[in-house]
C-alpha cells in the first residue's frame, strides 16, 4: 500500500504528464501558411475619418494574420468596381467589398467567383449580398437602424426631422433615412449635401433651418458632420437637436456636453476587424461564419449614460 506521500507525487506526475500531452499532442496539424493578401475596397471618400477606422480594424486583422492588406478606396460607381478588377489582376487571396453600389459591383463580384477569389461584403450591402453568392456580410442592417433610430425620435417628441445625406446614390445611406420613415410618426426630409465639403453642408443646413423653424431635430449619417450641424444650429437660433450615426472623439465630447442627444454606434473598426478575419479564416481553415446570415455590429447607442466608458476607445481611433 503506497504512503501519502507516495500517492501525492503519483498524482502530480499524472497530472504533469497530462498537461504535456494537452500542450504538444502527438499529430499536430501543420500551420497553414499566413501570408496571404487581401484587399479591402470601398466607396470611401477621401478624408472621412469613419473609413480610417474602418481601415486601422482591417489592418490589425491582416496583422494578427501575418497577411498583407491592401486598402483601396473610390466614391464613385466605376471607380470601386474598376479597383476590384485591379485587385483581382494582383492575385489576391481575398476581397472585402462595400456593396454602396449594387449593380455596379455584380458583375466583379462574379469574376471574382469565377476566379475562386471570396468576397466578403463589408458596412453596405446587407440586402444584396446573399442575392450575389458572397461569402458574407459584416456591418449592419440599415433599414432596421433606421428603424430604430425613427422610434428614438418618436420617444423625443421630435415632429420635423432632416435626414442628411452626404453621398446621393450610396444605397446604406438611402436605406438609413429610410427606415427612419418607417417608424417616425412625424416629417422626415432628406437633405443631400456635397460629400465632405463641410462648408457647403453647414451652409446648406443653415439654411434649411431659416426656411423652416419648426425642423426640430437633424440625423446625420456621419459623425464627421456633427461639428458643421452644432455651428447651423447655432447660427440659425434653432432649438434643434442633433443625432448622428458613427462615432468620433468629438462626438463623444459633444455627447458628454448635450450639444448631441445620442449617436448610432455600428463600430467600424470592428467592421474592418472582422471582414479580414473571415477572409483569412475561410482560406486557412474552410469556416463560413454567420449561418448564412449577417455578422453585425450594431446597432447600438452612446449617449450621456455611457459615452465616459467608450470615450477613450473613440480617441484611440478603434471606436
């Protein structure tokens, strides 16, 4: 019979001997190689600090990978399709694509099928995406944000809303200000400005505000907005609240300070973040995530309660 000390080293030995066998089993399977391309393509515009997000989110997945990412944007119809026939000419491993522009893309998005390239839909394209064979979709459903964010509105009292637009044709958009319909019980209009030209936009939305006083609050959709929205208001004498989707730093501030009520936060760091990391997943091990359905990412909302809790992700860029 052993002694208790006997047993005690008996026990540690099988338990040492058990972890060696967790950490090292006997037929490990040979990593799959990592250095893989892929490239990441939208309908960005240049200088729209959303897209840089976007962009750091995918360039860290690529990282984690040891991919290499190519990052290539153009606001324009032809011109995003014409990047993805360029990415496909450089032999990538996968493409992440925004779907702002359907019918535009279809036909590259079938080239790439045809050439065994995955295609990931990435931020627009919620409603498109399945109906073209890709491999999946991450970012959100934008009618049911709009939705929600119409039913916020009604909580509010609001009764004469602007929706603002600033890249007429871009389906999320049109779908954002759309779901806001729906559901609000009061005015909606849509109001297009020219891109990121913040002059003009805060020219347009002041005047806006002269013409109709009873406009009682503006959703943007963008947070890059948000500081030309305040200065209209201001200038115009309004009482109008502002609501936005995206979030920045400064918006965080103008949360925290109440000259914004709230904002739509559909993390486009993770959007990127994601998109690449299926990419990778679907090349080095064959997964699909998502059923068949969407990844999301939102939506969700920052506002007083919690904007101090995600304020230094927002200033850090990954917000």
């Amino acid at each position: 019979m052993y002694s208790r000390k006997v047993l005690r080293l008996l026990t540690m030995a099988a338990l040492g001997a058990a972890t060696v066998i967790v950490a090292h089993p006997p037929q490990a399977r040979a990593a799959a190689p990592t250095h893989y391309v892929f490239a990441l393509i939208t309908h960005g515009q240049t200088g729209a600090a959303f897209w840089d997000v976007v962009r750091r989110g995918a360039q860290a997945a690529a990282a984690n990978h040891g991919a290499k990412l190519i990052y290539l944007p153009n606001p324009t119809e032809s011109g995003e399709a014409r990047l993805v026939t360029n990415a496909l000419q450089q032999h990538v491993d996968g493409i992440a694509i925004t779907l702002a522009f359907p019918l535009a893309m279809a036909p590259v998005v079938k080239q790439a099928e045809e050439e065994n390239v995955p295609v990931i839909a990435v931020n627009a394209g919620a409603n498109e995406w399945q109906k073209m064979g890709m491999l999946g979709y991450v970012g959100t459903e934008e009618i049911a944000s709009g939705m929600s964010v119409g039913n916020r509105l009604n909580k509010a009292g609001a009764k004469n809303v602007v929706c603002l637009d600033h890249q007429q044709g871009a389906i999320q958009l049109e779908q954002r200000c759309d779901g806001i319909k729906k559901t609000f019980a009061g005015k909606v209009t849509v109001l297009y400005v020219p891109g990121l030209d913040m002059a003009s936009a805060q020219s347009r939305m002041l005047a806006k505000l002269q013409q109709d006083p009873t406009v009682d609050f503006i959703v943007t959709l963008d947070s890059s907005f948000v500081p030309a929205t305040e200065t209209a208001i201001k200038l115009a004498g309004s009482k109008a609240k502002t609501g936005t989707f995206g979030i920045d730093g400064l918006t965080i501030k103008s949360i925290e300070r109440g000259t914004v009520d709230w904002a739509v936060d559909i993390q486009p760091w993770l959007q990127g973040y994601e998109a690449i990391d299926l990419l990778y997943l679907n090349k080095a091990n064959g997964n699909q995530l998502g059923g068949g359905g969407p990844v999301l990412t939102g939506p969700s909302y920052v506002t007083k309660d919690n904007a101090k809790d995600i304020a230094m992700f927002a200033s850090e860029g990954t917000r």
